[in-house]
C-alpha cells in the first residue's frame, strides 16, 4: 500500500531523527561529562612506555653512569648521539676513560629506545617531555652530561 | 514604564520639535541605519559565539574558552583578524562581479530586516506585505551566491552555487506554503496584524495539528534556505572545499559569514512571529492572573527569547544530523514537504472556513 | 524606530506634491522617480550591450529590481513584491541556471557583425520614435486623487471575482496553461528512463511547478470557500 508505506516512512524518519536529536540534547545538558583535554593547563598522564627524548640520569651529587663506552653512539641507527671522550688522570696515575661530552641531536631522534637498551650501566633513559618546539633547530642539539658532572664510583 | 516604543516615540517628538520634518526624517534614517549596522555585528558576535559553544556542548567539547571570560571575547578576536587580512581577488575572476556578491547578500538581509518588530511598536517600517516582503527579498540572496561562485571562477565554487540555487528554489516553495497557512487563519500579511492576532494564544497553539506541521515544515524549509547543516550542500566543505565562498577572503568572507547569520536570525523570527505570537507574551485562555504576570515580562525580552529559542533549534539540528546528499536533498523537498503542506495548507483552509481554531 | 515614520508616504507627501504636477521645479518624488527610472533604462541597456553574458543577465536581474522600486515608488507593494518573486527570485534564477549550465559561459561573444549592428541600430530608432509618436499622441488622464486600492484583499477579491471587472476568467485561462506546461514538462521529463534525468529535469521546471501549485493552491481555496 503506498499511502501506508509513505506515512510509515515520515513516521519512523522523524522517530530516527529525535532519537538523534534526544542524543545531542542529552549531551547539551551533561556537559559535565567534557572529553576536551585542557592540554597546557591541566597535562595529561602519559603511559609509561612514552618516549618524548634521550636524557641522562644525574644523581644529587651531579654524578652519571656514563662510561664513554659508546655502545649507544654505535646502536643508533641514524647517529643521533655522537660521544666525545678524554682520559681522566686518576690519583694514582693511571689513566681511565671518560666521557667530555654526551651530544645528542633530538632533531634526528626516532625515539627507537634501541641506544637505551643498548647501554650497559643505564646511564640514559628515555623521558617524557613532548614539549620540544624551539626557534632553531640549532637548540635541539643537546648536551646530555650536566657541567661538571663526573661518573659515579664503582662503575666500570 | 521605559519601554523600547516610548524611547522611540520621545526621540521622534524630539527631532520633529527640533528641526523641520525632512530634516528629522533623513536624521532617523541616520539614526535607523546605525542601530541596523550595530544590531548586525552584535548579531554576528553573539550568533557566532553561540553557534561554538552549542557545538561544542553537544559535543562534549568546550568549545572557545580562551579569549576573555569562557571564550566571550573569542568571535571580535576572529573579526578582527579578518578584518586585517588582504582580501584576495582571484586572476581569472570577473573582478566587479566577485566584489559586488558579498555586498549583495548583506544588503538583502539588511533589507529583510525592516518589517520585523524587536517589541512592542519597535519595526522599521510596518509595511502592507510584511510577510510576503520578506519572502520576496528573500528570494533575492541566492543571486549573491549565484554570482560569487560564478564570479570566483573555480569549479567548487560553481558547483556550490549551483546547488545551492537549486536548493533555495525549491526549499522557497514548501516554506511559502507553510507561511501561507497561518495567512489563511490571520487573513493579512501586515506583521502587526499576524501578532495582534495571537494575543489570546499563539498560532501553533490555536491552529491544531495542521500549525504544527507547518511549523514543523517552516523550521526544515528554513534551515535549507539558509545553507546550514545539514542542509549546507553549498559549502559542503568535505567535498567542495567551502563552496561558493571558496575564494573569498578577509573582509568580504566575513559578508557572506555575517549575512549567513543574520539571515538564521530573520528567518527564525519571522517563524516566531508567525507561529510563537512574536512579541506577544504567553497567555494560556482565561487564566487572567498568570496572563498579568506574563505581562510584566517586557515584548522584547518575549521576542527574543523566541527568536534564540528557535536558532537554538536550529542550532541542535545542525550538531545532530549528517549531510544530506543532493539527490536525497530534492527528494525530501519534492516527494515530502510539498505534498504535506499543500495537504497541510488544504486542512488549514478548512479549519479556518470552519471556525475550529481557537 | 517609530513604524509610522518611515512609511513611504511620509516620504512622499511631506516633501509636499502629488507625482507628476506640471511644475517647473523638481520635487524630491520626482528627483526619486527619474533616478530610478535612469537606473532601469542604464542597466537595461547594459543588458543588452555586454559581451559577457553572466554579466548580462545580472544587469537584467538590476533592471527588474528597478522596475520593483518603481512599483514601491508607487505604493503598490504586493506587485512589487510579486515583481521581485517571480523575476528576480524564479525567472533570472532560472536564467543563470542555463547559463551556468552551457559551455564557454565565461568567453566574452563575438562583437557583432558590422552591418547587423546597423540594422539593428535603425530597427531601434524607428521603434523608438514609433513609441515616441503613439505616448505623444495618446491622452494621459492623471489618475486623480482617489486612491489605488491595491491592498492584498482587494486583489484577491478581484482575481476570483465572476462579476464586471472580474479576472476569473483570465486566472483560470492561465492556469490551464501553467497546468498544461507542469504536465507537458513531467511527459517531456519521464520520456528518460533513467530515475537521475527525471530528476533533474524536475528541478528545471521548478519555477513553473511554483507558480502552477501556488494558482492550484488558490484555485483549491476558492473551492472550499464557494
């Protein structure tokens, strides 16, 4: 029957379109409920596994677990980290490698975690700062060992 | 009482005392033309900034919130930046045309403004054909949209235009018809008319079932001939970019922008007008106390409140429903809302020959 | 502001003058009534003399908004707003649907042929001076001073009317004519087979489907009334 089918039709499009509209409205008046993150206000928790850039771990005393081994410089697949080392003269005239300085390029950084897994004394760790925007890309070359700083005791 | 049609009134006495009558008249045309000017950046602002938050509510979003206080000041930021970027001029637009169209479309919905009463005695001009004036003038803002995506020389901006010519046709009809039937129980088209008949009881109240539904088809109708969601196939941005203001820029995209919502705000007041009693204020029969009381609250506050109650709705059609696609577009409009409101209009005459309406 | 401020009529009969007197000076109704009149004839012409011809049919749609204000001009709103509804709403709108619809609608045309345009010229010089001629001689009577009731009523009442001075007739003449266009472009419409074309073409016609349901509509009303 084509009038029924036609009154049928008008009748469940306009059932359709309130059940839509009572969604919306629903929403309207719930707005309680805001999934909008206020981003520089209130940060979000970040998972753990999150990995924003490379820093070093300085304990209070400004000492690292630094080596100079160069097992990282060696892991990164698109030298990002470049290791600068020299010879520490020790008390009783030996001489013992050290790092000089820890440079790292954030802006070549594929956050792969492989330099991390690589490191034999977890002297570097993976951060989770994402706020990385600067002027030039100058700033993004990065010095990873604190001025200073010297490698903690006992690590070889 | 201070009343918008007493401050009238007292400044009209003032300049006809002042100076001679001609020199008074072309003073309040003055006068008239900025309060016009100014009512439409409000209008802008404020419709712009709602249109934000609504969206942003319904979609448990936040919506602007930067800018002053919860984002109050965000929409004049947004002005103002448009008014300082260049206005671009594409190299194979026909140049006149392309700078004529925006300055068409906001002088039609200026022009539409006239006939509608904010309160109590408070019209620009309170002409014969009120109703029958706006619809008409109406009809004449397509030829802007027509002439910017002609004009703009890009084939997004035709196809914009194109449809959007199609869909202000045809969309005209079903919305006269249901302006039509509430003529038939008012029997003139002057606006002062159509409200003073609605002074025991609004028209979607006294006309029955039938003032519902053209209420219901004045509402769609109006929705497509103002191009808005989900009726907005003429600036469909996920398909044709943004239609027929594609090319526009700066100053003259915020003509057509402005002139969008200015013309949400005619169109639902003149829904308020001819079915909510547009000033008038909510009176339920013989109830004489709560009718006194509902006195108290003044006409412009009553029109108002109407005309946003009725944007509001458009507003949540906009957040709710998706696109329509062109050819489902034409349908609903030929196969649907003219059938029912020739239908609709023909129960309406008979329910005014009959007397049935309160 | 005040409604009865701006009233046309204000405009007109506080600058004092009925429109058309024989003074030497020149009333503000006047001064009005030449603009407008030079602003139908400039677009008009340009109408007809532009190259491009997007842009002619905007003139023309400026020359018929024209004709609209000379019809306000008058205090004869309801025409005028008829005027601006069925020309510049429905017909141009149609108009500049076909052109949009043709190829090269943004070339400007050939100039015309030299001796075309000469022909042209004089075919327009004589019909001038052949309207010139019959407008001289014809005898204007000012409409005197009753005034033109054109209110909506009335024009109902008359176009419904069976009576001396009725236009019933020519009404439903024109509306058999409409009736037969409406029904004339659905055959030519659903001769295509395909559901698109039939479509489309119904967009086409929507003017005319307008004006023939809006007459239909009336004609229903007058009906039930009798």
């Amino acid at each position: 029957m084509f009038l029924s089918d036609y009154i049928s039709e008008i009748f469940n499009a306009t059932k359709s379109l309130l059940k839509g509209m009572r969604r919306t409205g629903y929403y309207f008046t719930h707005h309680k409920q805001i999934i909008t993150q206020q981003y520089p206000d209130v940060k979000q928790i970040l998972p753990e596994r999150f990995r924003g850039e490379v820093v070093m771990t300085h304990d209070e005393k400004n000492e690292h677990a630094c080596t100079g081994c160069t097992a990282c410089e060696l892991a990164c697949p698109n030298g990002t980290i470049k290791i600068i080392t020299k010879f520490d003269i020790l008390p009783d005239g030996k001489k013992k490698k050290a790092i000089d300085t820890f440079i790292y390029h954030l802006e070549l950084c594929t956050m792969c975690n492989l330099c991390i897994e690589a490191c034999p004394t977890d002297a570097i760790k993976m951060a989770q700062n994402f706020e990385h925007s600067v002027y030039d890309r100058s700033q993004l070359t990065k010095t990873l060992n604190k001025p200073g700083s010297k490698i903690k005791e006992g690590i070889e | 009482m201070l009343s918008l049609e007493s401050i009238t009134n007292s400044i009209h006495a003032w300049l006809n005392n002042t100076f001679n009558p001609t020199l008074a008249l072309l003073l309040e045309f003055v006068i008239v033309g900025t309060c016009a000017i100014g009512l439409f950046t409000v209008l802008g602002l404020v419709l712009v900034l709602m249109e934000r938050k609504v969206s942003a509510y319904m979609q448990i979003r936040l919506g602007p919130n930067r800018v002053g206080y919860g984002g109050s000041m965000q929409t004049l930021a947004d002005t103002l930046k448009l008014a300082v970027k260049e206005g671009l001029t594409p190299d194979g637009a026909d140049k006149f045309l392309f700078n004529l169209a925006p300055f068409i479309v906001i002088i039609i919905s200026m022009l539409i403004l006239a006939p509608i009463p904010f309160a109590k005695g408070f019209q620009i001009w309170d002409m014969n054909i009120g109703v029958l004036y706006v619809s008409a003038v109406s009809s004449v803002s397509v030829i802007g949209i027509l002439m910017a995506g002609w004009a703009s020389n890009n084939k997004y901006s035709l196809l914009g235009a194109m449809r959007s010519g199609a869909q202000i046709v045809s969309y005209e009809l079903s919305a006269g018809l249901s302006i039509l039937s509430i003529i038939v129980l008012t029997g003139s088209l002057k606006i002062s008319d159509i409200i003073a008949s609605q002074e025991n009881g609004w028209w979607i109240f006294k006309g029955h079932i039938p003032a519902v539904i053209a209420f219901v088809i004045f509402i769609i109708a109006v929705t497509a001939e103002t191009n808005r969601a989900p009726f907005d196939l003429a600036e469909a941005e996920s398909e044709l970019t943004a239609g027929f203001h594609t090319e526009y820029s700066g100053m003259k995209f915020a003509l057509f922008f402005l002139a969008e919502y200015v013309n949400i705000f005619i169109a639902c007041s003149l829904g308020a007008i001819l079915f909510l009693g547009g000033w008038m204020p909510l009176h339920i029969g013989n109830w004489s106390g709560f009718n006194h009381i509902m006195d108290f609250i003044p006409s412009s506050i009553w029109f108002i409140s109407k005309v946003f109650f009725l944007i509001f709705v458009i507003m949540w059609f906009r957040w709710t429903f998706p696109r329509l696609r062109v050819d489902q577009l034409l349908n609903l409009e030929w196969k649907y809302l003219l059938p029912i409101s020739m239908f609709n209009l023909l129960l309406m005459t008979l329910v005014a020959i009959m007397g049935w309406h309160f | 502001m005040k409604a009865e401020a701006f009233t046309i009529d204000h405009l007109l009969f506080t600058i004092d003058h009925p429109p058309f007197t024989k003074n030497n000076h020149l009333t503000a109704s006047q001064i009005i009534f030449y603009i407008i009149s030079a602003f139908i004839l400039g677009t008009g012409l340009l109408a007809v003399t532009t190259r491009k011809i997007f842009r002619s049919a905007i003139w023309l749609l400026f020359s018929l908004i024209g004709i609209a204000a000379l019809f306000f001009w008058m205090e004869l709103e309801f025409i005028a707003a008829v005027q601006i509804t069925v020309y510049v709403g429905g017909i141009v709108v149609l108009i500049i649907f076909s052109i949009f619809l043709t190829q090269k609608s943004g070339n400007q045309m050939a100039k015309p042929v030299r001796s075309r345009a000469i022909f042209a010229g004089i075919a327009v010089l004589i019909g001038f001076i052949l309207s010139y001629l019959l407008i001289s001689q014809y005898d204007f009577q000012p409409a005197g001073n009753q005034p033109l009731d054109a209110s909506v009523g009335n024009i109902g009442t008359q176009l419904m009317s069976t009576g001396e001075h009725g236009y019933a007739l020519p009404f439903e003449a024109v509306s058999i004519l409409l009736l037969a266009a409406m029904i004339g472009c659905i055959v030519i419409a659903m001769k295509a087979d395909k559901k698109q074309e039939t479509r489309n073409k119904a967009q086409d016609n929507t003017r005319e489907n307008v004006q023939d349901t809006r007459d239909k509509n009336e004609e229903n009303e007058r009906i039930i009334n009798a």
